[in-house]
C-alpha cells in the first residue's frame, strides 16, 4: 500500500537508487519498490515524530504483550532471591547447615555458591537453546515449551530432600530460564515503536523486582516457621506463574519481525492490527518498514548462525551485548540477591533483616517505574554511565563504613547503603543494560546475540556468586560491608569500557543502527551522526 499522495516524502527512480546505494546492486524487489520505500519512509518519519504517551495510548495492546513476555523474567527472579533467603532461614540453616557457634548454624560456602550457581549453569544452557529454536518456532511457542518445561522441573526441587537434589532441581530449573531471558527483551524490543523500546525492555528489570518482593514476603512470613514447610511452601508458589503465563502468551500475537523474516507478510500485517496499529496505511508503513531492514540485513548475510556473530561488523555488537550482560554483575548489584543475609553480616538482627529485604525490594519496583521515564529523558549512555558512577561512589562509603570501629550505627549505616546500591542499580543500570542489549543486536540475528550475550552474563556471574558468598560467609572470608572495595573496583572497570565502548541507540531505528556500525561510527559519535532517512547503508 502506497503513502498519502499529499506526503512530502517521495521516491528517487529505481536507476537513481541503485547508483546512491550500494546495498541495491543485488537487485533487490523490496528495495527497487517505489511503494514500499515511501511506506518505509513515512512510517519511520511517523515513529521518530510520535511521543510516548501518544505512543502508549496507540499501542496499549503492543505495551501489554510485551510486558507479559518480560513477566516470564520473574521465575528466574523468585529463584534466585529465594536461594538468597534460604540461607538465612533458621530451619534451612539447622537441616543443612554447619555448626559455627553454639546454637547456631550456617550453610557452608561450597552449598551456599552451588545453590545459587546451579540454576545459572543451567540457564546457560537454555540460552544456547533459545536461539535456534527460536528462528524456528519463533517466540512465543519457544516461550511456550519453557513455561512447560519449567512446571516440570519444579517438582524436582519442590520434593528434595537433600542439597545436592535441590541443586539438582535449581540446575534442570535454569533451562527454561534461559529461554525467557533470552527471547523476552528480542519480543519485546520488536513488538512496541522506537519510543517505547526503552520503557518496555526496562520492565524486566521490574519483573526481577516484582520476583524480588513476592521472595520477601513471602520469606518474611515464613522466617519464624521451625519446619520444612518454611522453604517448602515457598518453592510450591513457584507453579503460581507458569500455567497463567502459557495461556496469555498462548493468546499474544507472534513478533511481525520474526513473521517477515520467515516470508510470513499477511501475518505480519495481522499482527501490527492485533499490537495496537488499527490505521491500515500506518500499519502498511510498519510492514514497510520492518522489510526494509529485513531486506538490507539479508543482503549481508544469509541464514543467521552463531558464527556470524562473530564475524565483521557483528563482532563488535555481539561485544557490546556481552559486556553490558556481564557488567549486570559488577556493579553490586550482587548485594542485592542476597541482601537478607548482607544485612545480618552488617550486624541487623534477623528479623530485621527480613524487614529490610522487603523494603529493600519494594524501592526497587519503584526505581524500575521511574526508570520508563528516566528512558524518555536522557539517553542509554547518560543513564548507565551516571548510575554506575553513583553506585562506584556508594560501594567505596560502604566499604569505609565497615572498616571504622563498628556499633550500631555503622551496622544501619552499612544496610542503608546496600539499599541505596540496589536502588541505583534498579532504576540506571539494570534496566538499561537490557535496553541496549535489545537494541544493539542486528534484527537478523538478534534471537542468538541476546542468547549468546546472557551467556556471557552467566560466565560472569557464576565465580562472582562464588567471591559473593565467599566474602560474605562466617565460614568464608567475613567482609560484610568490606565487599564494597572490591564491587566499587569493579564497577570502576564497567564504567571505563562503556565510556570508550558503549553508543548511544536512543531514538534510532533498526535501520540507523544497523547503518551507524556498519559505517563503523565511533561510540562516543553515535548520537551526534546524522542519517538520512533514505540511506540504505
């Protein structure tokens, strides 16, 4: 379908386009298409010129999908801050726990690590499963087989009875866990318009601390329980998540990027009507658009393969996605997953402790929310950049707060500051992190990079989760606040790269993107480059 005949924007004849872009020398029927390239034209045009809230009020169908398919993120997270608790949980501890003094116990470093490991190195292995299937099935049915595949999986840890099953069960649980973080910030970057990418992509981090203060509570009230139910009951609510889960993504529309990729155009135009595009010339000109970059990523490569994210132009990109993944732990954000216990090692006796892990998680949905806004106003860099400076800053006071004569000031003043790290990071860091990496990926390839980068992520987090419990175990080194040194150290070196390393992608599309690193434009130029709207390379 052709643009309005009142539209500004028109097109150069076919001999005029072939000798102004190269990428026209294959002939291409998409590209040599005079409707679809005004449509092209005019539908990214509309999406640079639309505000958020226009944007949201247009698309409020686009919005909810893709939060519900970030939602999936939230397993993980239950997960993973339940592992945290566990450990300070006075039954769990007395089961499975050393003796330390009299009277009281503690899960030795070895368990401590591979409890929260386990599910890491499984997740590692569903990210490399994601992709492919993923370019076969697409998203939501690959989504689906993990939602099934994890109702399965819990009962492996909801009926251990020893540690090594229940690490068992954490390990067979992280399969589908890495399905969902690889293929919910691709969906959910590709289902909504450019001014939205950013608020849609952060509300994974929310899930995280949605996971988060569902953990606390539920631990909160369960933390004066003498009996296995106190960790049991909490496992079983994990199955509170994935039926519902399959039955809304069961319903949700397939990415119109994926469709398109596959030839699937009709259906791709089905799915823009079904996210929120009701105006059929716009819906046509966001088909257009979507095979324009389809066309022109094709015509560099062919069928993607895990090779091809190392090779040329991809190689940087797929560098900036694993690096902004593997940041996700240096920052302190660690701290956060096991908080309850941080703050029973800064001296916060234990039912306190729980009381501020709760705290400690409802300030980070409210960091999430605020960070859908801190998107529309200042850039990926700015954000990541000035947050991570922040918690560098905050790391350091901690670790002098626990280096002076301690009482209990310095106890409140070392959990105060743990919070405020775990505040920064969920409302800069975090969400951004997944922002850029959704953003950074060529479309072509963007299944296997977000795979391939939270694989990085994983290596990264694994020893880190070892030196974690390591610093902060009675039976380890004993740091407690100390560990701010060593996080405000790595939080130095994330920031250093992205100032060289990390572009700003706000307000591109996918085709600005892909032009601006195929042109091989420095990171620190990214925003400032000017594109013409009908480069094609």
């Amino acid at each position: 379908m052709a643009s309005d005949t009142k539209s500004p924007i028109t097109v150069e004849p076919h001999e005029k386009l072939q000798h102004a872009d190269h990428v026209d020398r294959h002939e291409s029927v998409v590209l040599a298409n005079a409707d679809v390239m005004n449509d092209a034209y005019a539908g990214e045009n509309r999406e640079h010129a639309e505000g958020m809230w226009a944007s949201i009020k247009a698309h409020p169908w686009a919005c909810f999908w893709s939060f519900i398919m970030c939602f999936t993120i939230v397993m993980e997270s239950f997960d993973m801050f339940l592992n945290g608790n566990f450990v300070a949980l006075l039954p769990f501890q007395r089961k499975y726990g050393v003796l330390v003094a009299e009277g009281k116990f503690a899960i030795s470093t070895k368990w401590q690590s591979a409890l929260f490991q386990s599910g890491q190195c499984g997740a590692f292995v569903g990210v490399f499963l994601a992709g492919p299937i993923t370019n076969r099935l697409g998203y939501r049915w690959t989504t689906l087989v993990g939602l099934m595949l994890m109702n399965a999986t819990i009962f492996v840890s909801f009926f251990a009875n020893s540690l090594g099953l229940l690490v068992a069960g954490q390990a067979l649980e992280g399969v589908p866990w890495g399905i969902f973080i690889a293929n919910s910030p691709a969906y959910a970057s590709e289902v909504v318009p450019i001014v939205l990418r950013g608020a849609t992509t952060a509300t994974l981090q929310m899930s995280w601390s949605i996971g988060g203060i569902i953990v606390a509570a539920v631990t909160y009230g369960f933390n004066k329980r003498n009996d296995q139910w106190a960790w049991r009951i909490p496992l079983a609510l994990q199955w509170i998540f994935p039926t519902p889960l399959m039955i809304l993504i069961f319903l949700a529309p397939e990415s119109p990027w994926w469709l398109v990729r596959k030839g699937h155009k009709e259906k791709a135009l089905r799915s823009l009507n079904r996210l929120g595009t009701k105006d059929p010339q716009h819906a046509h000109q966001s088909l257009a658009v979507i095979e324009r970059t389809v066309e022109i990523e094709a015509q560099q490569g062919g069928a993607p393969t895990l090779l091809d994210l190392f090779k040329g132009v991809d190689l940087r990109r797929t560098t900036i996605i694993c690096l902004m993944y593997a940041s996700q732990n240096f920052a302190g954000n660690l701290i956060a997953n096991q908080a309850t216990f941080f703050f029973e090692q800064a001296g916060i006796n234990h039912n306190r402790a729980f009381e501020l892990n709760l705290i400690n998680s409802c300030l980070g949905f409210v960091a999430n929310a605020g960070s859908w806004w801190l998107t529309k106003w200042f850039g990926r860099r700015t954000i990541y950049l000035w947050g991570t400076a922040v918690n560098i800053t905050f790391l350091v006071i901690l670790g002098i707060c626990a280096s002076v004569k301690q009482n209990s000031g310095t106890n409140y003043a070392q959990a105060i500051l743990g919070i405020l790290i775990s505040f920064v990071y969920a409302g800069a860091m975090g969400p951004i992190s997944y922002t850029v990496i959704a953003e950074t990926s060529s479309v072509r390839l963007r299944a296997l990079s977000t795979g391939v980068g939270r694989a990085a992520y994983y290596v990264a987090e694994i020893p880190m989760i070892y030196l974690a419990s390591k610093m902060l175990n009675t039976t380890g080194w004993n740091l407690a606040g100390k560990c701010g040194y060593v996080w405000g150290g790595t939080a130095l070196v994330c920031w250093i790269g992205a100032y060289f390393g990390l572009p700003e992608l706000k307000g591109r599309s996918y085709r600005e993107i892909d032009i601006l690193f195929n042109r091989g434009v420095s990171a620190r130029k990214f925003k400032s480059t000017a594109l013409d709207v009908k480069d094609n390379e």
